[in-house]
C-alpha cells in the first residue's frame, strides 16, 4: 500500500508514553488504579484505547496531507484507510508503530515531499480526558491519580536509592549500625 510505504520512509522513531519503560507505566497504572478503585487491566485497556484512537485520528491526517500534497491519490488514501480500519487491535501492533510512529519531517515519494508532524504526546490531557470517558470517570481524578501514581513511585525508587546507600557505606564500614538508624 502506498500510504504505508510512504510512512515507513518516514524512519523509525518510538511512540511516546509507554514505550521504553513498560514497567513503569505498569507502576503507575497498578498504583493510579488503586487510588481509583478500578483494576490496573481496566485502565491499561482504557490507556491502549485512547492512544490507539489518537494515533488513528493522526494518522488520518497525515493520509489528508499526503494527498492535498498529491503525493497520492484519493483511491490510495481509501485504500490504506480501510486496510487501517480492518487491521487487528493486536496483530502486527509493533510493525504498525514502526511503519507509522517516526511520521516526522519531510517524506519524500514519488519526487514529491510532503511535512508531517509527531503524534501527540500520550500524556497530554487530551489523552487522560479521552481515558477517563472511555472508564466512565472523572477527567481529573484520574489526572490527579496519574500525578500520585507517578509522585509515589518516584518517592519509592528515591527512598530505594537512600537505602542502598546506607546499605554501601554499612559494608565498607564508612558508618556504623547506630549511625545508619540515626
């Protein structure tokens, strides 16, 4: 398809929020739930389905530019647009993302360049307005669980850290036992 081509000239760039680092955003989200009362599958579903709708709303776009651009033709654009549609939520979910997540700068096709633009930050409140309709809560609830998700886990790694530390100094006998608890 030639949309597809065209995006995956585009270069390899990650997504934003949530790549890299899985396990921290599962911190977050495992703690944010709690604080919500909800199960942290409930809100890394909710999470998936916004950035999902989002990269989706971008990518339509982007296959809009492409054609005021007549880098392709509107046919193409249908094409890639019901092939996009009909792709399976999971299936090919990485593919997809390195095909279509480094849509930045200029693409050069068939001689012609066309500039697109990032996908949105995942974080923004945007995001967090679209997760919390799609749970059913308040848009700022869920912000404020997110901030204390994140807050208390960047309280416990701090605090992890501290203790290692003590724990070193402990070992190479820089301090003593009474001097640790002090």
């Amino acid at each position: 398809i030639s949309v597809a081509m065209a995006l995956a000239l585009a270069g390899g760039a990650a997504l934003a929020f949530g790549t890299g680092n899985d396990s921290h955003r599962t911190d977050v989200f495992e703690r944010a739930a709690e604080i919500l009362g909800i199960s942290s599958s409930e809100l890394q579903s909710a999470h998936d389905q916004a950035k999902r709708e989002e990269r989706d709303a971008h990518i339509a776009t982007i296959v809009e530019q492409l054609v005021a651009g007549e880098v392709i033709d509107q046919a193409e654009a249908d094409s890639f647009t019901a092939w996009n549609a009909d792709r399976p939520d999971a299936a090919n979910e990485a593919l997809f993302s390195q095909l279509t997540g480094s849509v930045f700068g200029t693409i050069p096709f068939r001689g012609k360049k066309t500039n697109t633009h990032r996908f949105p930050h995942e974080s923004s409140d945007k995001h967090t307005d679209r997760m919390a309709k799609i749970l059913g809560i308040d848009p700022l609830s869920l912000a404020d669980a997110l901030k204390d998700g994140e807050a208390e886990l960047a309280e416990k790694t701090r605090l992890e850290r501290v203790h290692t530390a003590i724990d070193d100094q402990l070992e190479n006998a820089a301090i003593t036992a009474n001097d640790a608890t002090e």
